[in-house]
C-alpha cells in the first residue's frame, strides 16, 4: 500500500516524500484511515513502529480548515492536544509535528517542565493549534491562563503506559475535565495493564483497536546475551567488555539516577568519555548528552528508563543493562534501541544472583531462554538455578570465535515474543495485575510524579477565569500522592456508579 492511497492531501504527502518515507508502515496502513474518518483509536504500538506519524499525519488533515495566516491568536486556539510523558518524547513528537506540517498554516508548540516557562508563555499566548506537552507543564500553563483548551477538538495521549507508570494519572483526569465534551480521543499504548484499560474505557468512544508489533526484520537482528556477575564486579566488567570490544557507541541502563551518574563517573575515570541522562539532569544537560551521544562525541551515555523512554537514536549496535529493569516490558523498550533499520544489535545484561527472578520474569516475556556467558576472571560460581546452558569462553575461545557479536551462534530472536508486549493477551494482563501497586516499589519511582493541582474544580473555575479573588485558597498547592484521585472525580465517579 501507498501513503497515497490513505487518503492523505497533497502537502501531506509532500511532506512524506521529503523524509524519504516510500511506504506506510503496518500502524500507519490501519491508522490513518481510521483516525481520518474521526473515529476514537485505542493503538497498541511501541516506539519504532511509526506510531507518531501515524496519530499526526491525519491529526493534521482534519485540522487543516483551521489554518489560516491570522496575526491574531484568537484565531490560532489549540486545537489538538498531545500528551506525552517526557521532555524527550515531547520535543520528538513535536519534530514530527513541524515536519509533517511544513506546507500547512497550522501552528504548533510544545510545552514541558524543567525549563522556564517564560519563553513558552510567549509562544502558546502567541496562538498555536497544535500542542505537545508534558501533562505537568500543561496544567502549569493553564493556571497561569496561557491557554484555555476549550477549542480542542482531538486528544492524543502518546505512551499512556508510562504517563501512568510516572503517576501522571491525576494530572491526565484534570486535563480531560477541561476539554470539551466532543471531541476525538487517540490513546496509545505499548502495553495494557488494567489502568490502561480502564482509563481507554473512561475516555474512549467506541474505539477501533489498532495493534502491531515491531517489525520483524528489525527485531530478528537482536542477539540476547546475559553475563551472570556479582552486583559488586559490574562496573569493572562493563569498563573490560567497553575496552575489550572497543565499542564506541553504547547505550547502559541503569536503575537509579545515582547509579547513572556514579557509573558514568567511574567510566570517565578510565577515560570512556560517558555521560548520564535521568530525570535529575535539566533540559539542557539531557538534550546536550543526546546530541554529544548522537555526534560520537561521547562513548557510553548512561540512562535510567524514563529518561531514555521515546529516545529515537538509530544504528545502536550494543545496549548493555548494567542493571535489570523490574518491569519486565522495560526489557524490551531497552533493547529497542539497537537492531533498528536493518543493522545488527547485541543486547547484553550483566546479571546478579539478586537479579535471578527478574530475568526469569524477562525469559518468561520474551518466550525464550537467553544465552548465558561468563568471561574469564569474572566468573560467578553459582549463575542461575535451573541453568543448564551456562558457557565459559575464555579469551583466547572468544578471539577465535571473533569478539562478542559472534558469541550466540544462532542469535535468539524475540519477535514473535515482543507481540505478546502488545496484545491483549491473558498472560501479559495477568502479570501487570499481579505486579497492581508494585509500582512504587521500583527504585525508578521512589520520588514519584507528584501532581500539584488536587483540586480540579478548583483548577476549572481558576482556568476559565470565574474564580480570581480565591485563587489562593482554591488552587491546592499540597502534595498528593501519585494515583490520586481527586474527592471531585470520587464523587462523580460514584454518582456515575449509582
Ligand atoms: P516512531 O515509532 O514514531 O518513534 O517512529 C520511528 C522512526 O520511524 C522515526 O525515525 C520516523 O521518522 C520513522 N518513520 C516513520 N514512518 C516511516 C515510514 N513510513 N517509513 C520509514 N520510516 C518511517
């Protein structure tokens, strides 16, 4: 199938060809039609697929009788409204945005939190139809009544998961009070928890379901090897595989943000020039890092999951888990990064006995064994129980069998495995239900998102301006925990119950 044949304009279409793009990709093929007929899209689709193409390009169509050439920014109201979970993903969706809309009037901005809002305030104030932001950011903008988003006709809510993982779920219910009533609502998601589905079924109106998994030729090129190591050995392994293979562009996940930065320190030590990308880094930092990790100016860029969550760095050959994610689907966002565009990818992960169970849980995901390794002077008597496929290779074993890359013969693929990540599939959803409130637990959310507006009546009243003189009062500054729900939407939850 062509992208002419999905029913896209002209300037679209332009658009597209000036990427390079020859044809659509299977989420975009079931998408876009549908989203262009104005229907409701729950999609379940990771980042790789051409999801952010496949929500903006008929996004864009059916704004565009609002384009005009107006100075005025009454004429310019936000329109379409995206939420993601990251800054990183922010700044990439809207990219895209500005990419696909370069024929088009339209307007667009983007909003997120850890920069000042000064220069935002200046640009959404000035009009803009399409949005971008980072729910925190949003609300933030909308008490100070930068925008009102009474116009919005289309809600995309980009990697829903992991809003709901960042505890952004009050945040996401004030918003959608604020939206009219009528309006279509794209949701997409990597995978379905309960949460997931009950959110889809509080905000979505007879959605069409749209589900694919990565492409395939990509993820075959996967080769999964597992190092069994004790936690304190790690770091002198990760610097001896950096040295040994000299590889010059890696990507190491961590855990915590103090284990990104003490490990990208330690590395600097041995002269691996590396940086650390996490939640804790400002704007500038984690944009700068990407760039010097993108140009080959830096080695090794060392990322916590939420930091690197929607990072698009292609032709990755090696992404090392210094640490194991807990959540197991966190395996596979990870070593998305590698195998893309046809090129080869060697996912490594140095594994301690404390990491037994999560790698079983990983196995379990994927659907198959992963190849366990030792390296000589690193070896860890006990590996892993049950283990029956535990190989020693010494150096001189290794140099023959020529480096790393060549250590599984027959590399493991996980790609029929990566659809069950996708699907609404019995095993998937038992698990997510059985991880429930565990979320918390996970040394990435120790300090969870904490939303700033408790009230959302409150919220409302100062938005639309009906409340000035108690604002101070009306606007809860206090701390609520994530997940959150407010007395308000209690209420009305349960008058909808009875
Ligand atoms: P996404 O899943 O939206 O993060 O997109 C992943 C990558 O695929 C981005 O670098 C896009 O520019 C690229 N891409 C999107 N659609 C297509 C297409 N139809 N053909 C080739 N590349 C595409």
């Amino acid at each position: 199938m062509s992208f002419e044949q999905l029913g896209l304009s002209t300037d679209l279409l332009r658009a597209i060809s000036d990427q390079g793009y020859v044809n659509p990709t299977p989420i975009q093929e079931q998408a876009i039609p549908v989203i262009l007929e104005g229907k409701d899209v729950m999609g379940g689709a990771q980042t790789g697929t051409g999801k952010t193409a496949s929500f903006t390009l008929p996004m864009l169509q059916r704004l565009q009788i609002h384009a005009n050439t107006s100075m005025s920014p009454a004429k310019h109201p936000v329109r379409a409204l995206i939420l993601v979970p990251t800054r990183e993903l922010a700044m990439q969706v809207h990219d895209s945005v500005k990419t696909y809309s370069k024929y088009s009037a339209l307007r667009s901005a983007v909003v997120y939190g850890g920069v000042s809002i000064d220069t935002q305030i200046d640009i959404v104030r000035s009009g803009v139809e399409i949005l971008v932001a980072t729910p925190g950011r949003l609300l933030d903008h909308i008490q100070q009544k930068t925008l009102t988003l009474a116009k919005v006709e289309v809600l995309i809510l980009d990697e829903a998961d992991r809003m709901l993982d960042m505890g952004f779920l009050p945040d996401i219910k004030q918003i959608i009070q604020l939206l009219p009533e009528h309006r279509q609502n794209l949701m997409f998601s990597a995978t379905f928890s309960p949460e997931i589905k009950k959110l889809a079924n509080k905000l979505l109106q007879n959605p069409v379901l749209i589900e694919v998994a990565k492409q395939n030729s990509v993820s075959e090129l996967i080769t999964h090897v597992v190092y069994p190591i004790e936690s304190s050995k790690k770091q002198e392994l990760l610097i001896h595989l950096i040295q040994r293979e000299n590889l010059q562009q890696v990507l190491v996940f961590t855990r915590t943000k103090h284990g990104a930065d003490r490990l990208a320190q330690r590395l600097k030590r041995h002269e691996i020039t590396s940086e650390a990308i996490h939640g804790d880094r400002n704007q500038l930092q984690r944009t700068q890092a990407l760039d010097n990790f993108k140009q080959g100016l830096i080695r090794v860029l060392v990322a916590t999951d939420v930091a690197a969550r929607g990072l698009d760095i292609e032709e990755l050959s090696h992404v090392i888990n210094f640490e194991l994610p807990n959540n197991p689907e966190d395996y596979v966002h990870r070593i998305g990064r590698t195998g893309r565009a046809g090129a080869k990818g060697l996912a490594i992960s140095l594994v301690s006995k404390e990491e037994n169970n999560l790698l079983i849980e990983i196995e379990k995901l994927l659907g198959i064994k992963i190849k366990t390794e030792q390296i000589d002077g690193f070896e860890l008597k006990e590996t892993r129980i049950h283990d029956s496929r535990k190989s020693t290779i010494s150096e001189e074993q290794r140099n023959k069998r020529g480096g790393l890359s060549k250590q599984s013969k027959k590399p493991h693929s996980f790609v029929k495995h990566s659809e069950k990540v996708v699907h609404f599939n019995k095993e998937v959803m038992t698990r997510n239900a059985k991880r429930g409130d565990n979320k918390v637990d996970d040394p990435l959310f120790t300090q969870p998102y904490i939303s700033k507006y408790a009230d959302v009546n409150a919220l409302i009243e100062e938005s639309s301006g009906l409340n000035k003189k108690n604002t101070h009062r009306q606007i809860s500054k206090r701390p609520v925990p994530a997940l959150f729900i407010s007395p308000a939407i209690n209420k009305q939850k349960k008058s909808e119950a009875s």
